[in-house]
C-alpha cells in the first residue's frame, strides 16, 4: 500500500502531452489500496462542473474522469483539494471522477506522522493582491453569481484571469510569490505543531526542516508537472520526493 502526493498538473486542452503522462502514470503506478492526494491546481482552470456536460470539453476532461473512475473503482482512495486555479470544482466533478473533496487545510496521519496538507497558496502572503482577490472568489455569495452567468462568459473571465495572472507573475519578485516564514508557523500553531506541512502551488519542489515555537518540523513541497513531476511517496513508513519524467505521449 502506498500514499501518493500530487499537485500543479494544470491539465488543460493547450498540454495535451501532460494529461497523457498523467493518465500513463496512474497506470503505471497507483494500484488497488493504493491512496492518492491531489493538493490542488489540478486543472489549469474550472468555471464550474457543469462544463463536464459541454460537448466541445470531452476531448479533454473525458479521459481524465474516466481515468480517475477506473481507479476509485478498484479501490483507491483519491482525494482532492482545490487550488488556485480549480477552486470551482464541486461535487457534480468529485462524483463523476470518484474522488472525495479535502478542506484546505487537512490534518491526516501516515507514516506514524502528523501531516498538514494545504494547496499553499494562503501562505503567500506578500502577495497582498492575490490574497485579496482570494478571499472575493472563495465567498460563497461571489461563486453563486459567477456560476450564475452563461459557460461562455465564464470561460471568458477565466482567461482574462489567467492572462493577468502570467502578467503579475513576470514583474513580481521570487519571494513575493513563494510562502512567508509568519504565515507557515501561524497554520502550524493552529494545528497544534504537525510534523510535517506538505504544499504545492510555489512550483519549486524541496524539503526544507524548521521550528515554530521549539517543535521541529519538516516542510515538503511538490512540484508542478511540466518536463518534469516532483510528487510525495510514502512507502514502509517513508516519506520522500520522487522525480518522474514526463515523456510526450501523442
């Protein structure tokens, strides 16, 4: 039985190759028992699950719910959180994939550890911007009204959104975008000192050991999938960064 972890795949129509590797890896590598995490970003973007009934989008996300579903019906347990750019799926897309939706943060135990999981981009907090337009589009009141307006003009936004994003992301400093000392050892106290705070979203995989208040800890950070794939494996009570090469697969 092994845990797997995984986020940033940012699967989208315009990368095809990385939803073939993604696919070929389930494959390959999760089998019954098996308990795979996905921390979030796992679609470059979602306007909402009913885009799963949009003829024009089955090319893209057909393979990828029935991917999900094979699996989950040998009995693997897939769990998924949102990130910042799929923080729209709902439980239309976690049933029809199989998958069971996470808070954000989540507190789990494995490998006789204490585990934080959290996509992570609520620890950046330098990036006073993007805090603020977080917490707009997380109320519940702003999901209702976006999801209220046509498939099109949502798909709309999200562009206009994701080109900004790339425009912000080109001026602004490394450590702007990366996660604040202050707010790591805020979400550890509130947890009660975990051993391990396990996040993707920064896009630079690591291990980095700390202490918050004299507890020791250990902070494990995923990679995106691009040339690429840093993902958490926890295998005989071991948890580790494993690099997997992401071949094109046409």
């Amino acid at each position: 039985m092994t845990t797997w972890f995984i986020s940033d795949l940012h699967l989208s129509a315009q990368r095809p190759a990385v939803t073939q590797a993604f696919l070929h890896w389930l494959k390959l590598s999760v089998h019954a028992d098996d308990t795979l995490y996905i921390l979030g970003d796992f679609l470059d973007v979602w306007v909402g699950d009913d885009v799963l009934d949009d003829a024009s989008q089955a090319p893209l996300f057909a393979p990828i719910v029935q991917g999900l579903r094979a699996l989950t019906a040998q009995g693997v347990s897939i769990f998924l959180m949102h990130g910042n750019r799929d923080f729209l799926i709902g439980e239309g897309f976690a049933h029809a994939c199989g998958v069971q939706l996470l808070e954000d943060p989540t507190l789990i135990n494995v490998a006789g550890k204490r585990v934080l999981l959290t996509h992570g981009d609520a620890l950046c907090t330098d990036d006073v911007e993007y805090q603020a337009f977080r917490r707009q589009v997380r109320q519940p009141a702003w999901q209702h009204t976006f999801l209220s307006q046509s498939l099109a003009a949502r798909m709309a936004f999200a562009a206009k959104a994701r080109d900004q994003s790339r425009a912000n992301k080109a001026t602004q400093s490394a450590q702007i975008m990366d996660v604040h000392a202050d707010a790591v050892a805020a979400l550890m106290r509130q947890h009660a000192y975990p051993d391990v705070l396990l996040h993707g979203h920064t896009h630079r995989p690591a291990e980095h050991l700390g202490q918050v208040d004299g507890h020791p800890y250990q902070r494990v950070v995923l990679g995106d999938w691009h040339a690429t794939a840093v993902v958490g494996k926890v295998e005989q009570d071991t948890l580790s960064l494993q690099t997997l090469s992401l071949t094109p697969r046409d």
